[in-house]
C-alpha cells in the first residue's frame, strides 16, 4: 500500500525534511546575524535571536521567528530584514546547499510574550487561592 502523503495544515505536523531544513536554515541565518555581514544600522545594533525557522512543504518558502535581544523594537529589526532579505536569502542559499534557495518571510516570535502571560496567570491571587486549596 502507498505511503499518504502528509498534506498542508495536517494535524501530524511538518515533516522531518521539513525540521531538518528548517533547523539548517536557522543555523545559517544566526551565524549570518552574528557575524554582522549585513550592513543595516538596526541590524548592526541589534543582537537578533532565530528561535525558529519553519518550512513549507514543499520546501519553498520559510518564515523565520526573531526576536531582538531584550525584546528592543521587533517592528524596526523585521522591517530591516525584510530590507536586506535578497542579500539573506542569497547568503544562505550559499550556505546551505538544496536544489532551490528558499524565499524568506520574517515575523516576530511571540512565544516569550505567551510565556510570560501564561506565568502571570498562574501567579494570580485567584489561581494561588485555587491551587493553595483555599
């Protein structure tokens, strides 16, 4: 019997293709970030973290999660990757070798922000009161 193919927005997930050329792709992308190799004032001043990159299926376009260091302007460092995404993805298609060089979307990564709510939630007076059993 053949394999199904797992299609887009399919509750079993990405594939480990498309982890794995995501995982090489956001390795490329910080070391490109570290070494400060792009000459954009907000990008030279910002230390930028690639906490994910996430593939498509067909491996064409990955949208990368950043987040400025100290949570600094997220706005004005994704408005200057977009900026210089000819000169990234070009980098990086170098970098890491597949058939086709990826087009890159930027977007912030919220999950800081999502943890920090979830904390304050459970650090309210209400839940202490459930939890303590009182």
């Amino acid at each position: 019997m053949p394999k199904k193919s797992n299609p887009a927005g399919s509750a079993a997930g990405p594939s480990q293709r498309q982890l794995r050329v995501g995982e090489m792709l956001r390795h490329a992308l910080a070391e490109l970030l570290t070494r400060r190799e792009i000459h954009d004032d907000v990008l030279t001043n910002s230390v930028i973290t690639v906490a994910e990159v996430r593939m498509s299926p067909d491996l064409k376009l990955a949208t990368a999660y950043v987040m400025p260091l100290g949570g600094g302007d997220v706005a004005q460092v994704i408005a200057a990757l977009d900026r210089n995404k000819r000169y990234i993805r070009t980098s990086i298609a170098k970098a890491v070798k597949l058939k086709y060089a990826a087009d890159l979307r930027f977007r912030a990564d919220e999950r800081f922000d999502e943890a920090l709510h979830i904390d304050s939630l459970l650090n309210s007076p209400e839940v202490r009161r459930d939890i303590d059993g009182g």
